[in-house]
C-alpha cells in the first residue's frame, strides 16, 4: 500500500537576518507519522516548523501540504499548532478550562458564530479523551503546569485535526507528568491516526515512542525509527561526533490510561 505524504519539504533554506537557520532540508512525513523533531538550542527546530507552517518565508525551496504548494494551500483547519510557552498567560485570566478549549472550535470560517450542541459535544469529548473532564469549570490560570499542557492540547484537537504540531510543549514539567503526557500523544496517535509532529530534547521519548524522527542543526537529517535504528550514529549528524547517547527506558507506545 503507498503511504500519503501529508508534508513534503524540497530543497528548503531559510533564512533569519543575515544568517541561513535552515539548510537544504528534504524530508517527507506521511500520514500516521509520529515525527519528533530534536537538535541542540539555536539548531533551528522552530525555524522549521514555523517555515512549514509559512509562518515565516523560505529563501529557497518549497513545501507541500497535502499534496499542495503552501502558497495555495488553505485548509488549515485540517492542522492544529501549539507553539511554545502556549500555556504561560496571566493567572487571572477569566475564561474556564470548558470556554478555553471551546475557543478551538471557532476559526476564520465561522468566527463570531454561537456555539451548536454539536460543538459542546466536541469540547465534551476532547476533555474526556485528555482525563480533564473534571477540571471543565476550573479557572485556566488555577490549573498546575502538567494539566494546563493538556487543556491547550484539547483546544487543538477539538476539531479533530489531520496534523497536530507541538513546539517544546513540556519544558519544565516534572517526569511523571512528562510520561503521562507522551502516553496522551501515543493514543491520539495510534487510535486516532493523527500524524503528529512535535519538538522535544526528551531523546529517550524520541527513539522509544515515535517512528520517524528528524534531527536539525542548521542541516536537517530524517530517518525512520525501528528496531535496527541506532541513535548514537543519527544523533552524531548534529549533535556532534563526541555525541554520546544515554537512553532512558520508557514504556513505549503505551496504552493510555496505563499509568
């Protein structure tokens, strides 16, 4: 059976001020990829997520999005992004975990538009699939760092996105709420068949949970993740040759709720 390429990036550099973040990538992410994207601080992770999503401009190169060029794609509401530091805002802020969330399901097509039952069906079920139901009528800004990661993951798959996009999502969270929340991601993916692409320096995750992964220092390197994978000789391309990796076990591609 042939794989759908979901995004297709040829030839693409990119360019900030006067130096080239990103070199010459060529990769493909097929649908049902779970893609994690890792490299040193400054390598330019976000650069390229942010040229894939035309956020920023290409120098050269181009990109394709389901088949699309991205200057004529316009089904963006078939990808969800959360970008990093998503979740920092004002304590105080007014709205409820159930109103945050339900934001997701407005877009340019129907802004300003009241909410149907449907839509609160959609919130519903995005907050029990994420186990926060409970939290539905608590003040955003009253929620712990672990939990206010997965109201923001809610929001972006509340309109059942083909793509969801995560920059850096969980610095900071302490290690058992970081293994809780890759087993979240592990579900969508698996029982949802979202393709999923997320920036993390959790190498261990990487290699452990997903099935492809793409490794940028300026130069990008893609490969598939699978049992003959070795990390140390991928992880060397742009971390350097005196690179050594250290992998700490996880229960990988977990059921969840498994823990």
């Amino acid at each position: 059976m042939t794989q759908e390429p979901v995004i297709e990036v040829e030839n693409l550099t990119v360019r900030r001020g006067n130096a080239v973040t990103v070199s010459n990538a060529n990769f493909k992410v097929y649908r049902g990829d779970y893609v994690g994207v890792v490299g040193p601080n400054g390598g330019g992770k976000t650069t390229l997520i942010q040229a894939i999503l035309g956020l920023i401009p290409a120098e050269k190169g181009r990109v394709k999005i389901f088949g699309k060029d991205i200057n004529e794609f316009s089904a963006w509401e078939r990808i969800a992004y959360v970008p990093q530091h998503a979740s920092n805002f004002d304590d105080f802020f007014p709205l409820t975990v159930r109103e945050l969330v339900a934001l997701g399901r407005t877009g340019r097509h129907n802004l300003g538009r009241k909410l149907r039952a449907e839509d609160w069906k959609h919130v519903d079920e995005a907050l029990a699939f994420l186990e926060i139901a409970h939290l539905a009528d608590s003040r955003i800004g009253k929620l712990s760092g672990g939990q206010k990661q997965r109201v923001f993951i809610a929001r972006a798959i509340v309109r059942n996105p083909d793509i969801l996009i995560l920059d850096e999502p969980i610095s900071g969270v302490d290690p058992v709420v970081q293994e809780r929340f890759y087993k979240i991601l592990s579900d969508l993916n698996l029982k949802k068949g979202t393709t999923i692409i997320i920036v993390s320096h959790d190498l261990s995750v990487v290699f452990c949970r997903m099935s492809k992964v793409i490794c940028v220092n300026m130069k990008v390197y893609s490969c598939d993740v699978n049992e003959a994978t070795d990390p140390e000789k991928i992880l060397r391309n742009v971390y350097g040759e005196h690179f050594h990796f250290v992998f700490h076990k996880h229960e990988c591609r977990g059921v969840f709720g498994n823990g």
